[in-house]
C-alpha cells in the first residue's frame, strides 16, 4: 500500500478549494455539482420530451410496485419518491440520472482515496465522468444508468471487506448488491466478477471471508425476496423480457460480428477518456523534457501496493471480459448500452500513464481539460438535441411537442365530458406525453393491458371511462397494441389531431388518433384502491 502523501503545514492551511488541501471534499463536492448542473440544465432547457427510457420511467413511477413487466423497480421507486415532491417536468428524469451519476463518481472517488491521495483519486474520478455512460447517455434514466451507483458502491464496500475483514463492509456490500439486483439483473456479472476474485486471490480459504459471505447474503436475500417472490407470480415478466433480448445468434460468424459492433461502439464511448488522458500525459511531460530519464519519477501504478493494482486491473477488466466470453459462447447478441457499468474503474488505468511528483500540477491540468470536455459536451448535446434538430426539421424524441399534444387531445375530453379526465389508454411514450403534462390525477393504461399498468384499477377503467390514443405519424411510429385498437373501436367520440413536430416550415406532422371511452352509471360508486 501507498504511503499517505505528506502535507506540510502551508497545505493544511490551504484555502477551502486549494488543490493542495490536505482535504479536497469541497473540491470533489464542487465538481460533482458542476457535472450535475451542466447535464441537467442543458438538456432540461433544450429538450420539449424526454428520451424514450426517462418516459417509461415516468409512467411507471406511477406505482410502487415489486416489479415492472420490463424490469426489477429500484429505479422506478426511486423516481416515484421525487416525482411525489417535484411532479413530472420534462427536466426531472435527465437529473434523476445525472443523480445517479454523481453519485457513483463520489463513491469511485472514494475507493480511490482508499488506495492513494485524494488528489490522485480525484484525477481518476474526473477521467472516468467523460466517458459516455456519464454525459450523453447519463442523462438517460434507464435501468443501465441506474445501476451504476450501486455497482460503484459494491466495489467499493467489497475493496473493503477484503483489504480489511469488515464486517460492516460485508454488510453494506449486502445492500449495495442488493440495490444493483433490484435495477437491473446484470448485476450477476458482477458478482462473478467478486466470486472468481476471491478465487484467484486465495480468500475463499479464509474463515473470516465466509462469515463476511454469509453476512452480505442474508442482507441481499431480506432486501431481494419479495421482489423474487413477486417474480414467481408473473406468467410473463421480466424474466421473460430478458430473454427475448438475448435471442441466440444464427452462426457464431455473426456473433462475431456482433461481439466486434459491441466492443467498437464502446470504444467510441470511452473516446474521450482515452483522449484526456493523451492530452494530458502529453501536457504534463513536457516538464519531464529536460529532466534526465533516470531521475524522472516513476508512473503512480509503481507507487500502488501490488494487491491494490491487481483489484483495480481484475475488477475493472473481469465484467467486460466475462460478459464477452459468455455470450461469444452461447451466440448471444450484445446491446452496446449493457456495458454502461463496465468502466466505473477505468480512470484509474490511467495512472499506469502518468508519472508521479506534482499531484497538484497534474490535478490542475485535468479539471482544465475535464471542465472544457464537459462544457462543450453538454452544450453542443443540448443544442445539436433540441435548436438545431427544431430548425431543421428532424423528428426526434427530444422535438416531441409533447406539451401541444397533450393540451389539444385534453381539450377534446374536455368538450365532450364533464368529468376530469384520469386515465389515458395508449403506448408508453405517446400516453406518456399525454399524462404528464396534464397532471399527476393521470395515469397511462400502457397498451390497453392491464398486466403493463399494474397500477390502474380494473373495475374503474371498465366503467368510468378513459381517453384512447394512437400515434398515427408517418415519421417514427410506435408500435400499436391490439389491445388500444380494440379500445378505439368502443369509443363513441373519435377524431385526428395534426400537430407540427418541428417549427420548421412544412416539416414533419405528429398524427394523433383520439377516442374517448365515456364513464357508465355507477363509476362513482368504485374505490380506487387495486
């Protein structure tokens, strides 16, 4: 292990941002804040509707449910706690999973302080928030987003458990494995990834590893029960889902094709950590020039105790390297997004780069390039999303004029019923849409199916009525359930809506069928409760 960096008595007395404190908390809190800010705002001002996942999200926060049809609901419940305080604003799904997002790099940060400087483990920390999975697709409240944070904080906690035989590691690695569990089932990969590290690294001969084991487990089995339980009962659920995702592959020759998309697409979203860290190696070796090779200070993995850089290196590298080996095997095709918490450690790798000496020098010249990476990314995202896609006429979720859609389909309730519309019967985006910017009274029936809207209470939808949508646009069609056509044909008022989908002189129409499915005697007599 490291030795801890010496401070000298000007450090400690350091300003409260001074990267040369000997305690950069308000720094990284700062950082963390800006990254926040930046995403959120950006695509919170640039955006008319959110991305397809944030608004699946939205309606599903509708319920606390043990699962969704799709998906394990730690997300789900998650978003239903901040849309209960701040409604459902386009802009509150883009922060949830910048949320997600800022906090998983606070815990990298915090495993990196584990195994060098703060300074050193902030430098890491800062590299990892430009990859991709970070920024752009950061802002996508999906289930992939929403792991990180709890697959950051089980590595965390399980570097702990391990260097230290904590028991309150065990425990908190229990919840963290937990959480991860209940968003998304991936998290088995990582778990592997724990299992054949303790394997390799002789622990599993360790009494002290067992009881830590047996520890974790009880937790994640008490916190992971009734959603399993829950999981049992559902004839078609996300089990289901799952599978059909990962549909075998033809030939192993197109596995191999769709092995190489896979790693190329993630290739192209780390870009940008493999170029800060060549900038600045580039930057900070100049001082480096005039100095003898012999007397250059050696690269920070040198000065990381051996234990510490097979972690980072096996860790960081088994969840890739397993989820390749797997589906080349069984020709399982790969979705570029499954990898987004794959490289919560790859800042780290690039102290195998950069040289040790002026902590604070190479700091500085990362939050430069950092900052600038992140302001131009976050600007030029919301601008090439939301004005310049406008101007020029490109239907996209994000030019969705979700807000005009929903007054004018509102309004056609509103002149045909006198009582307040509730329930929306529509697909996930389009009923969505529709919902949210009415208010939080409205809940979407997804697809006319009940089993997908768990939350809607099916004495009350058959007799008190509901509104029908279809999104009949030429331009990027949803899928239309037979179960919502089967509901248009029992409406008794109907009509097309033309809305302009760009401000765009003659561009694209948003084309929406509407019908309304009047309330029949003794609606008010039903409770709401499922």
């Amino acid at each position: 292990m490291m030795p801890t960096q010496a401070v000298s008595s000007s450090n400690k007395n350091s300003g409260l941002f001074s990267l040369n404190s000997s305690n950069l908390v308000p720094l990284v809190i700062v950082l963390l804040l800006l990254h926040l800010a930046l995403w959120s705002i950006f695509t919170g001002i640039s955006h008319r509707a959110p991305d397809w996942d944030n608004m699946e999200e939205l309606v599903w926060a509708s319920g606390l449910e043990w699962g969704y049809y799709k998906h394990p609901p730690m997300p789900s419940w998650i978003l239903y706690g901040l849309v209960s305080i701040f409604g459902r604003p386009v802009w509150l799904t883009f922060f949830t999973g910048q949320l997600s997002v800022i906090l998983t790099l606070w815990l990298v940060w915090k495993l990196g302080c584990e195994m060098t400087t703060q300074s050193r483990a902030l430098v890491a920390t800062l590299l990892v928030s430009v990859v991709a999975y970070f920024t752009v697709r950061g802002v996508m409240n999906n289930h992939n987003t929403m792991q990180l944070w709890s697959v950051a904080g089980a590595i965390w906690m399980f570097y702990r458990a391990t260097r230290y035989d904590s028991m309150r590691a065990w425990a908190a690695l229990g919840f963290f494995c937990a959480c991860a569990f209940l968003t998304k089932y991936s998290a088995l990969i990582q778990f592997a990834a724990f299992f054949l590290y303790l394997l390799l690294t002789g622990r599993l001969l360790r009494a002290k590893t067992w009881q830590g084991i047996v520890l974790a487990t009880i937790i994640l089995l008490a916190m992971v029960t009734p959603h399993l339980l829950w999981l049992k009962q559902q004839a078609a659920g996300p089990i289901a889902y799952a599978s059909s995702e990962m549909e075998q592959q033809a030939t192993y020759w197109l596995e191999i094709q769709d092995l190489f998309s896979f790693l190329l697409t993630n290739l192209g979203r780390i870009a940008l950590l493999i170029l800060a860290v060549v900038i600045i190696a580039i930057w900070a070796g100049r001082q480096y020039k005039l100095t003898p090779k012999s007397a250059r200070p050696a690269k920070i993995a040198s000065e990381l105790a051996a234990s510490d850089r097979f972690f980072l290196l096996f860790i960081g590298l088994a969840p890739l390297g397993l989820t390749l080996l797997i589906a080349g095997a069984f020709k399982i095709p790969l979705a570029a997004h499954w990898a987004t918490t794959f490289f919560v450690l790859f800042g780290f790798f690039s102290f195998w780069f950069f040289r040790a000496g002026n902590d604070a020098a190479l700091l500085r010249k990362t939050i430069i390039v950092v900052i600038i990476f992140q302001v131009l990314g976050a600007a030029g995202y919301g601008l090439a999303r939301g004005p310049l896609a406008d101007k020029s006429g490109r239907a996209s979720r994000a030019t969705f004029p979700g807000a005009e859609v929903s007054r004018q389909v509102h309004a056609q309730w509103q002149a045909h019923m006198q009582t307040p519309l509730t329930l929306v019967a529509s697909d996930t985006w389009l009923g969505g849409n529709i919902a949210t910017h009415i208010g939080p009274q409205v809940q979407v029936f997804i697809d006319g199916d009940f089993h997908k809207a768990p939350w809607v209470n099916q004495e009350k939808a058959e007799k008190c009525g509901m509104l029908v949508a279809i999104n009949r646009s030429e331009v990027n069609p949803d899928e239309i359930g037979i179960d919502v056509i089967a509901l248009m044909a029992q409406s008794t008022e109907h009509g097309t809506l033309e809305i302009p989908w760009t401000k765009k002189a003659g561009g694209p129409m948003v084309v929406v069928e509407w019908g309304i499915i009047p309330p029949q005697a003794g609606c008010k007599d039903i409770k709401d409760a499922k």
